[in-house]
C-alpha cells in the first residue's frame, strides 16, 4: 500500500503559510512516510514546475479550482505541461479581482531553491465564471481527472448544492468526516482523505492509501481514472 496526500497548498495560495515552500513540504512529506503527494493551490499550478523540480516523480501535478457555483473541484494532470494547457484556458473565465494582500495573504511564487520569485496580484480565491459541469468537462478535455474536494464542508459540493451532479463522470470524492465518507460511498463515488494541509505541520495529517506495486504517478493516475473500492483506502476503510 502507497501512502498519498492528494491535497496541499503551496505558498502560493493565499490561505496557506509562507513556509509551504518546495523543500519544506517535500522534507515533511518524508517525515510522515508520504509516498505520493500532490500540490493542489487555488486557480493556479504556477509554482508546481518548481515542486517538481524540487521533489521530483512523488509529486502529483494538481490544483483546486472553482466553479461559478462555488464549488471547489480537484483536478489531478499526468504532467505539469498538461495542467498548464488547461490552466492556459482556464484562468480566461477567472475575473480580475486586485487584493490587499496584508488582510488576504500572500501569493508567493517560488523557486525549487525556496527563494521567492515573484507575487501574483490577481485575487486566486474566487469563482470562475464556469458552471460546475462546464468546469469539469474542462477538466477531463486536457486529460485531467476530477475529484470533488471536501464534499461536506464550505465550498464542497454537498455544502454548495445540497446534491451530487448526476451522470458528471466524476468517480472520487473527498471527504472530511465518517459521515461525508458514508455519503459519498451510498452516492456511488469513490472516496478519498488528504489533510489539504496550509501549513506544514498538517501535511500527512490525513491520508489515502493506494494498492500501487510502488510510488508511480503514472500507476496511480491509471487508478484514479478508474477506482476500485478494494483498492483506494481512507483511514475508515
């Protein structure tokens, strides 16, 4: 069993400390026996080239976005390339929204050496002007996999809609309680634990294990694209 934190902001997510920085958050994905993890930040994959760099194939290429609904969606990439395509196209439908970044936190690009590059100046915690189901069809067209994030609580799906999409082709779901766990497992998805950690010391925090012959991004893609239950294990499981 593969160890896999499928949800971490870097630096560059407003919400999340200046210390989620390339080496910080590879040393404590060590630290906690994390095999795989995946850096997720809001609308953005602008610092994952430099976490790639920094901790090589254990990094799943991802981010968080939002649709128009609020919703917020995982969306997991075979290569940094192939979420920066789809980020080319999905940062059009974000609005321009200037922030003061001493009420609202830092954006902070950052190198594979730690050493910040650059800010970002466009607020990234807002709602794309796209539809949930337009969001996720996006998604899959750059050869993406959709998850819904933390479905019961603000900004998952069950918290925004009150329901599951039907036919939306997403199979996974994460989940922050037993009872999301029992929800999204009666609603017929496949559920999966990450910490969505903002600071260091939650990294690993929570977790899934994946039935994987060994810490493969490729092998593990292949597996979110088409979960089994006897093989994507939360921490109720």
């Amino acid at each position: 069993m593969i160890k896999a934190d499928l949800h971490v902001h870097s630096c560059l997510s407003p919400c999340a400390e200046i210390t989620m920085v390339p080496t910080v958050v590879c040393s404590k994905a060590k630290e906690g026996n994390v095999q795989i993890f995946s850096i997720t930040d809001h609308n953005s994959c602008d610092n994952l080239e430099s976490f790639e760099k920094a901790c090589e194939s254990v990094l799943v290429p991802g981010i968080e976005v939002t649709s128009l609904e609020e919703v917020h969606v995982l969306g997991y990439f075979p290569t940094v390339e192939s979420v920066k395509s789809f980020y080319g196209v999905f940062k059009k439908h974000l609005p321009k929204v200037r922030f003061d970044s001493e009420a609202l936190g830092y954006q902070l690009l950052v190198n594979e050496r730690d050493e910040f590059v650059a800010f970002e100046e466009d607020y990234l915690l807002v709602a794309s002007n796209l539809g949930l189901s337009e969001l996720i069809d996006l998604i899959m067209k750059f050869g993406g996999i959709a998850v819904y994030a933390h479905i019961d609580r603000q900004f998952g799906v069950l918290y925004q809609l009150g329901i599951f999409p039907q036919n939306d082709g997403v199979k996974l779901a994460e989940v922050r309680t037993k009872e999301g766990w029992k929800t999204a497992l009666k609603a017929g998805y496949v559920p999966l634990t990450n910490s969505d950690a903002h600071r260091p010391d939650e990294i690993g925090c929570r977790f899934t294990r994946f039935d994987l012959n060994g810490a493969s991004r490729r092998e593990l893609l292949e597996l979110l694209a088409n979960p089994t239950r006897d093989r994507v294990l939360t921490i109720w499981d």
